[in-house]
C-alpha cells in the first residue's frame, strides 16, 4: 500500500523541519565509567570464557570486578539451573570492542538461567541475547555502546526472543540502534524497575503474549515504549500487555536506527519520529494506564495499524489492525518544543491534527479499521478505549487516512472511543524469578 502521507510539505515546513532535524538531542551520557576500572589479565579473561564453555547444570559462574577485554562471544549452551553473576554493573564490565566475529556479545540458552550484577559494553551484534530459554532473569544488567548514539552500534542492548517466563529487573540499556530493552516472540514476561535511554526505541514488547512493563523509565530515546505485533515471524501475534506506573519522559532523540533500504539490517523503528512517548503497532489487548507521559515532543501515545508503514500488510494469522485497547489514568504535559518533521509519521501528527499545524498531540489515532467488522469507526468496531481525565483539555486527533495522501482529514471528536474494556494478562509463571 502506497504511504498515506503528505511525500512533499509546504517548502517553509521542510525548511523548518530540516533546520529542527539538525538541532534534535543526542545523548552521550554514559552509565558507569568502566575506564577507571583495573584491567583483567589475559588469564583472568580466558578464565572467564573458560567458565561459561566449561559451566553444567547448577553451577554459580562468578565474574570479580574488573575490566574484561574480550575477543570471542561467550556462550552457555542448552544448561539448565545457571547463575552468571559479576560483582556489580558499575564493577564488572565485559567489553567486546575487540570482537571481530559474531554477533551479540553474550548469548544464552538454556532452562532457569539468571544473569545479574555486570555490565557489557560495545558487542558489535545485540549486546546480550537469550533464546528458546525456558525462565531467563536478567538482573541489574547495564548493556551500552561508549561511543553514544552511532549507526554502527548494536541491534538490541537485552534481547530476550523466543523465551518463556522472562524477568527483566533493574536493568540499563543505552545507545542501541533499535530498542534498548526488546522482548520478541516470547511468553510470560516482566520489565520492571528498569532504565532506558539514548536508544532509538526505548523498550520494545513485539509478538509477545502476557507482558507487564512497569516502574521503569525511558527517557530520551526517539520512541519511549512499543509494542508491536510485525508480519513474518515465528510467532504471529501477541495479546496482553499491561504498561503501567512507568516515566515515559522526554523522548525526542534523533532516530539513528540503519536506514530501510540498508538491508538486512533495516527495519520498522526507523520509521519512527523523535518525540514520541508509547506507539502501538498493530497491537492487541493492550492497557495502558497510570503512567507519566510527559515533554514527549510529538505525540503522548500514538494508536497506529500496520498500514501506517505503507509496507505489505499480509501474512498468515495475523492482523495489521490494533484492538482491544484501554489507555486511563495517565498524566500528559506536552512539549514546548516543535514536533518533528523529519519522519513521515511526524509530518502527518504535525501538519494533519486536529488542533493546528506544530501542535504536539497526546494521543493520536491513525483511524484504519477492519471494515468487515463496521463501515462506520464511530461504532469502535476494534474496540479502542480511553478514559482519561479532563479528555476535553488533552489535544486528542483521530485520523482518515483511507483516501490517501490528497485527502488526509482529521478530528477532535473522541466521544467513540470514550469506554472501558478489560485486558487479561498472566505472568504469575515470572513473578519469583
């Protein structure tokens, strides 16, 4: 489907968002300084990667402090009952600048495997991946790359795919070049307590079913939180995510994520436009409530189908639409910077609200619907819900987009979408973890 949006804006519009572009944050903030740190031997560092080729079942692998200069992925291979466990994030840091094959910088497999109290630093690759891991715990982990926000860091900073009963606690993750924090195709899964920033995406749930993120942060990245069920993969779609009691602050980030046509590492989140908060992509059964929504420049919370991209929009057992959604009890302040222009998805919140062009929108929805089900969206037929206080007071913009770009229309009018609906979500299987 061709972009529904605007391929050309008024030449005083480009002017002003080419010259916003170039004036977006960036962030070099650092988590920890790991370059006062005692550097290991080389004995110390093969003893390490000794530790997790040699590990078996029920073994403690303990990493003292120090700074490890390592040259080889390390991996835990299909172990059962493991803990990884360094001396502290601000004490332990695993750097893998030097590592010249491979991917992440750690991988793990395995069944109760739990990782906690160390830092990675600059893994060519995602930063720390799990896979077909049945209960993973990651535990005041800090992942990051040290030369801030660059093209060429690492896919994911924690990256859990294909896992069941996942805990994510306490945990950091800056300066990946997709999402800090992203749980992908997996079940049962908890992000609490956490910190993410300088990441193009923040934290990501994608294709995931029964998922709590709260109590975290993200902050200054280009997208706070996502959640997002793509087409294509092993898994086709994901139900229940609650994101509550979180500090979704100031994500106006520059996306620096590799571009689409840079295959094969391209891909959905460099469509996203710097100051936004929470995006919903496609997303089913998904509550999102008292969170602090706050100085996202573009858009609080953004309701979007998968047509939006303007990419195919089939694939078997999945839908492009979102449903099932009750947004309430949030706190919003808006910007008092311009929102962006650099992203098409911008350019339609920008231009096209419904409050006039610059207005930075709280909650925006791009207004496709399954029309088998309704030929009307003020009957809600995917089942939106919002109920937020002082509704009329927020700058809230519905969408119709059906007629393409030469006919964009869009309205104020959320009386619809003003319900309750409930969201089911079960991680009782990862609250011990």
């Amino acid at each position: 489907m061709k972009s529904v949006y605007t391929s050309v804006i008024l030449l005083g519009l480009f002017v002003l968002g080419s010259f916003l572009y170039s004036c977006q944050s960036s962030s070099s903030e650092v988590s920890f300084d790991s370059s006062k740190l005692p550097r290991a031997s080389q004995d110390e560092v093969e003893r390490v990667i000794e530790s997790f080729i040699l590990a078996e079942d029920g073994d403690i692998v303990e990493i003292p402090a120090g700074f490890y200069n390592i040259k080889t992925q390390l991996i835990l291979d299909n172990k059962k009952d493991v803990t990884i466990r360094g001396a502290g994030m601000a004490e332990t840091v695993l750097s893998f600048r030097e590592l010249k094959s491979g991917g992440e910088g750690v991988k793990l497999v395995g069944q109760n495997i739990k990782i906690e109290d160390l830092s990675i630093e600059d893994a060519p690759g995602d930063g720390i991946k799990s896979q077909h891991c049945d209960g993973i715990t990651f535990r005041r982990i800090n992942v990051t790359w040290t030369n801030g926000d660059k093209s060429k860091n690492g896919t994911y900073a924690i990256y859990p795919v294909q896992c069941k009963n996942v805990m994510i606690d306490e945990c950091i993750a800056s300066h990946s070049k997709d999402a800090g924090i992203y749980v992908g195709q997996s079940e049962n899964i908890i992000v609490k307590n956490s910190l993410a920033f300088g990441n193009v995406a923040g934290i990501e749930i994608e294709n995931s079913d029964n998922a709590e993120v709260f109590g975290n942060t993200a902050r200054d990245n280009t997208g706070g939180i996502l959640v997002f069920n793509l087409p294509g993969l092993p898994k086709a779609e994901g139900r229940g995510t609650k994101i509550y009691d979180n500090d979704i602050i100031s994500n106006n980030h520059i996306n620096f994520a590799t571009a689409l046509n840079e295959e094969p590492n391209g891909n959905t989140v460099t469509l996203i436009p710097p100051g936004s908060g929470l995006i919903l992509l496609a997303a089913k059964d998904v509550e999102i409530f008292n969170n602090r929504i706050h100085d996202n420049k573009t858009v609080g919370i953004a309701i979007s189908n998968y047509q939006i991209t303007g990419f195919p929009a089939e694939a078997p057992n999945w839908s492009p639409f979102t449903s099932n959604i009750f947004i309430h009890d949030n706190e919003y302040k808006r910007s008092l910077k311009l929102p962006d222009l650099s992203k098409e998805f911008g350019q339609l919140i920008s231009v096209y609200n419904a409050h006039g062009k610059g207005k930075t929108q709280d909650i925006i929805y791009d207004g496709f619907w399954d029309k088998s089900l309704s030929q009307d969206i003020k009957t809600n037929p995917m089942n939106v819900c919002i109920q937020e206080e002082n509704m009329a007071d927020l700058h809230f913009t519905l969408f119709d987009l059906w007629e393409g770009e030469e006919n964009i229309k869009s309205y104020k009018d959320y009386s619809p979408f003003e319900c309750q609906t409930n969201i089911k979500s079960d991680v009782s299987a990862s609250l011990n973890r």
